[in-house]
C-alpha cells in the first residue's frame, strides 16, 4: 500500500478509531482515498486493511493540537479532516485558525459548536425557533430541582455535555417514571461535573427514532444527506443505534425541516439531527443535533449507496461530489453481531451489514471479537472477584 502521506493526493485523516471511525474509512476507501486513522490507542479502524494508523496522546486541548500540527507536516499536501470524536471537535474548534495551515476541514463558527453540544443551549435556540421540541427543564445546581414538578411523567434525564459521560464523570441518559425517582436521580447526577436537562418521554418505540445524516458545505450548500430510522437501540430507549435501516418515507419531513434548522444555526460541516416520531401527538420531535463529526452509524448511508464522508472530502478538494446509486435490495446496519433485529421490523430481503466484520477487511472483527470482548468479560470479572470479599467484610 502506497504511502498516505505522499501519495499524490490528499489523504483523509479519520480523527477517532472506533466503530465510527471505521465506516469512514471503508466510505473513503471506495474511492481509493489514502486514509489515516488518528485515535490515542488501537481501536478497530486502526486494524482496517485500509488504513495507516497514528497514535496521539490525547484527543484534548494544546496536547491534542500540538501532535495533530506534528502529523500535518509530513504531507506532501493538505489532507482533509473528518472527526469522529466528540473532545476533537472542540479541540479542532477552539484551535482552528492553527489547524486551518495543515489541514482542510468545515465546522460552524465556535459559539455555534457549544451551542449545538449544549442540550439546554440547543433546546432553547429551537424552542425560540418554533422547532418541535418535548418539554423540558434545565437543572444546573441543587435549587433547580424543584423545577422537576414541572413536568409529565415518565421523563429522561440526560447529561447537559456529552463530554461529561464520555469520560466517565456523569451518568448516561436514564428514563425515570416518577417525580421522586426524577428528583433522587438529579441529585445524584448534580453531584458529578455539569448540568442536566429533563425532558418529558416521548412516547413510541426504538423504531420511532429516526436521524437525518449530512454535510453542509460552502455558502450554505447542502453536500449530501440521507435519512434513517433506528431499529434496536442498546441499552433499549435511551442508548446507541444498535440496528439501523433507511427511511425514504421520512425524507419529505425530516430533510427540510433539517436544512432549514442548519441555514437558522449556521450549521455547517459534518452533522445530524436525531428525531422521533412521537405517538400521542402523531408528530415527528427534534431530540439532539451531533455536530462536526460523524454519527455512530454513518456507514448506513454509504451502505444504501450515499456516501457522505467521500462527498465531504470531494466538496472540500473542489472535486465532482460521487453520483449517489441507491441500494435496490433493503440494506441494514448492525453495531455487533450480538445485536438482534427484531423480525418483524426488517423483511427478510434485507442484507445485514455487521459494524466490524467484511470479508474483505476482516480484521477489524477479530479486534473487536476475538481479542477485546474477551479482555472486556475477563476485566469485568476480575473487579467482581476484587469487591466479593470487599462486601462480605463490609457485612461482617
């Protein structure tokens, strides 16, 4: 494999090494884009045949834009940046005017970037939009809880920054029936870093949740886009897209209201807005934008035949954006072999695309399958064989 760094054309260098990391990689490797896959350890991209791997320290702050600058130097031309982390977007943010010399890529101006990752920030510039948004509360210190009565129950808790889970400091979202269950759980969640938003449930299954996926180019041009509808969710309700197909039918609503969302907030670059159908107003809701980076199923739409993260590279190098060739057999994707689609939710045409494993890149599943999970499970239970005699002391 020739180099990606002097190749003779500019490398796509894929920030964050994990699942979604790794459907980047295979979408630009379709057009034969050298690709280097940055992460602060091996992950499963780095495992892609595809790939030339590169190991930074840190996906935050100077530490982060120092190495990335490092990187930059060694091509031969500017190659263009896809992020796929949620602490690289603010790194590459907050530090753009410095990335700008090494490397091509698009974001919305850097209020915007903390506007769109706020849950209270976005659910007040959508309300104030007229955007369908559920009920909601902020809660950012303990006098705040009151406010909890506000609301119908069931409601979901969730973190206000997403960076605050990722590292281990806050609770993920949870879903809670009653007002004191609502009130013990904030106060648990408003002990660790960050706020909360509290928002009433909105009622139908997994399968009610849908995501418009896009790239939103220069002067407000709209790249690419593709809308798709979750499956199975894991953990059910409140987690990551487990199973996922593509809506057609929801395009005419959700991909206008999208585009006129991204034109209101400036929304420019990689992004997605996830909504759901909601079954006691008979209404599609906006639950939360992602933005700057790609979602956790991405690849979806490239396996449906609208490969965004190739169309992003091309709109960047000033190159014909790929004809779109719509799958015509019903396409799936899976995060893990593990993850069982319901039957009833997918005809049996459908060809299911597991996350990890292709035959012809097969290594990235022995990663994930053979050699992590079982270091997981192994870990899992070593803690559990550390606390056992713990607890019978503490009982004791």
């Amino acid at each position: 494999m020739a180099s990606a760094y002097d190749s003779g054309q500019s490398a796509g260098v894929i920030v964050g090494a994990e699942l979604n990391g790794l459907g980047v990689a295979r979408s630009l490797a379709q057009a034969r884009v050298p690709v280097v896959a940055v992460d602060t350890r091996t992950r499963a991209a780095t495992w892609c045949r595809h790939v030339h791997a590169h190991q930074v320290k840190s996906f935050v702050g100077k530490i982060f834009v120092d190495e990335m600058i490092e990187l930059g130097k060694r091509f031969d031309r500017l190659p263009v940046l896809i992020l796929t982390d949620e602490d690289a977007v603010h790194a590459v943010s907050e530090n753009r005017a410095a990335l700008s010399h090494w490397y091509r890529f698009r974001l919305p101006a850097d209020d915007t970037v903390k506007m769109l990752s706020s849950k209270a920030r976005f659910h007040e510039f959508a309300q104030r939009h007229g955007f369908p948004v559920p009920r909601s509360v902020v809660l950012d210190k303990l006098a705040d809880i009151e406010r909890l009565a506000e609301l119908r129950y069931p409601c979901v808790l969730k973190p206000d920054d997403k960076r605050n889970v990722l590292r281990g400091e806050k609770e993920r979202a949870v879903r809670v029936d009653m007002l004191q269950h609502a009130r013990d759980r904030a106060i648990a969640m408003l002990a660790t870093p960050g706020g909360i938003i509290a928002q009433e449930w909105i009622e139908g299954p997994d399968s009610n949740i849908h995501f418009t996926l896009f790239y939103r180019g220069a002067d407000g041009n709209m790249v690419s886009m593709f809308t798709g509808r979750k499956v199975l969710s894991s953990p059910p309700g409140v987690g990551n897209t487990a199973i996922c197909v593509a809506a057609p039918e929801a395009r005419g609503t959700l991909e206008p209201l999208t585009r006129r969302f991204a034109e209101l907030a400036g929304f420019d670059g990689m992004g997605s807005i996830e909504y759901k159908w909601d079954d006691n107003y008979n209404e599609f809701v906006m639950v939360e934008p992602t933005v700057g980076r790609t979602d956790w199923q991405e690849e979806i739409a490239t396996l449906c035949g609208v490969n965004i993260p190739l169309a992003a590279y091309r709109h960047e190098l000033g190159l014909p954006l790929p004809v779109e060739r719509l799958s015509r057999q019903p396409v799936a994707w899976r995060a893990t072999f593990s993850d069982r689609p319901p039957p009833e939710l997918l005809s049996e045409r459908t060809k299911i695309f597991d996350g990890y494993f292709r035959w012809n890149d097969p290594l990235p599943a022995l990663q994930h399958y053979v050699v992590m999970n079982p270091l997981r499970r192994m870990k899992r239970s070593w803690k559990k064989a550390i606390r056992a005699p713990e607890s019978r002391q503490a009982k004791a």
